[in-house]
C-alpha cells in the first residue's frame, strides 16, 4: 500500500511540474473524491514538492546531468 501512494504522489507531483495549468481538469478530476479540506492540504504538499524540486534543479541541475 505504501509504494502505491508514494508512486501516486510521484506521479501527481509529475503531472504538476509539467504543465501546471494544462492539468487542473485531471488534478480535479484526481481529487473529486477526497473532502476539500484534505484536497487543499494534497494540492498544497505537492506544489511545494515541486517547488522543491526545481529549485534544486535550477542550481545543481548542471552538475547532475553532468
């Protein structure tokens, strides 16, 4: 149960980082069932993964791919 709601997270975070604006019918359509409180807390957590996550690409993404 535990690899299956990390690899959603996973994927939710993916679907965000590659175009934000374009997914928001699929992220609402992912989230219909969860109550809006939970929703924003899930919607929330993961922008800033994203967040996160280009931030530490935007300064050592160079030498990562390297």
């Amino acid at each position: 149960m535990e690899l299956s709601a990390s690899f959603l997270s996973a994927a939710f975070l993916l679907l965000l980082v590659l175009d934000p604006f374009g997914n928001i019918p699929i992220v609402a359509a992912l989230l219909r069932g969860v109550t809006p409180a939970r929703r924003w807390r899930v919607v929330l957590r993961e922008c800033l993964m994203a967040y996160v996550v280009l931030t530490i690409f935007l300064f050592f993404g160079q030498r990562v791919m390297s």
